[in-house]
C-alpha cells in the first residue's frame, strides 16, 4: 500500500500561531520561530519518500512545488483533523499526518513511521507528545479518523483518547517515539536542541526567544 503524508499548518501570523512563547517573545518574534518550525516540517517531509505531500493550512500559506494543499474546514481541532484526512484520502493510499510543532522529527524519523503503518498486521501509527497528546497518526484507511471528531484535544489525555477511540474500532497499533512538541519556550529550547546543525528552527530559537 502507497503512503502520504499530510500537514496540519496554520499560516504564521503575529498574534495567531505560539502565543504560549509571549512572553518572552513577541507576537512577531513567536510567528517567526513557528515559520521556522513549519519550514524545517517541510523540507523533512519534502525528503522523505511518499505517495504524496499535502499541505493542510489554516491560512493563505501557499504549499511548497509539487505539494497538494487543501484549506483546513471545521471548527474544533478534532473536526478540523477529521476533515484533512477525509479530504485528501485516495482509495488504497495510507495517510500520514502530522503538525508543524516537532520539527525535530526528520526524514528518517517519517520514513520509519511509513515503514510500521505498511507493515503487516498493522491498522495505524500513534506518535505520543511529552505532554500527552500525539505529534503523528498514521491511518491505513483514513475513514477512521472520523473519530477524532469526538476526542478531546489539546489536553493530557489526548493521545489517550486517541488511541482508546481507534482501538475501539478494531484497529492494530503501533506505538511511534515519543516526542516533544513546541508550546513553551521551555519546550522550544529543548527541541532546538534536538534539530540538526543548519536548522532554522534552531536559528530562530536562538534569535528571537530571549529569556
């Protein structure tokens, strides 16, 4: 089965995108370390081997050469996401979404994860953030992500709820590396520390996030 991988994006503008860094940054200062994040998401994207890219934005964000992109509908979180993977299924291809908040994760990382969702006997992959809810779903049939319409988000207990809504459904899990995602700047710091040399997303932590 052929994979692609989505991305849940927001466009970055001051005062709509990691609101939770101010302060100490900025409005403008915030906006740009989220720029930066999504762009090192791409690029790690654009460098792994998939069926597809497709750029899910909140915003007039254009998507990179070659990308998909389709325009986030939906209220809530969970309506938003139930919608990006019904929006962009194609029969007989596995969807891989992720956010633009752990730009740590890398191709590698990606391509594992495709790895484990074509792998027998498996129905999904769950990527578990620190602070309890998922950087990555991994869906053979985007159909069940219908679930996450009803799955509390942006809480402790959200990667939970996740997998207990998919595990009801029958579905076969497997468990992806846990990672951090940037909401703090306690959490931007660690997970610059964690990016490449050359990243931007490093580059603009240590520009912009002043203590």
């Amino acid at each position: 089965m052929s994979a692609q991988i989505v991305v849940l994006a927001k466009t970055p503008v001051p005062g709509r995108v990691k609101t939770r860094l101010c302060p100490p940054c900025t409005p403008r200062s915030a906006a740009r370390i989220a720029a930066a994040a999504l762009a090192d998401t791409l690029d790690a994207v654009a460098a792994t081997p998939a069926a597809a890219r497709i750029l899910a934005v909140d915003g007039d964000l254009a998507a990179p050469p070659g990308w998909d992109r389709v325009s986030q509908r939906g209220g809530a979180l969970g309506e938003r996401l139930a919608h990006a993977y019904a929006d962009t299924a194609r029969p007989g291809r596995a969807t891989l979404l992720i956010g633009m908040d752990t730009p740590q994760a890398g191709p590698a990382r990606l391509a594992e994860a495709l790895t484990r969702l074509a792998g027998d006997g498996v129905d999904a992959v769950l990527g578990p953030a620190r602070d309890g809810g998922w950087w990555a779903l991994g869906l053979r049939d985007p159909v069940h992500a219908r679930v996450l319409r009803d799955v509390p988000m942006s809480t402790y207990l959200t990667g939970e709820l996740t997998r207990a809504a998919l595990v009801d459904r029958g579905l076969r899990i497997v468990t992806l590396p846990v990672l951090t995602d940037v909401d703090t700047a306690a959490d931007a710091y660690a997970v610059a520390a964690l990016c490449p040399a050359g990243s931007r997303f490093g580059a603009a932590v240590a520009l912009e996030l002043t203590a």
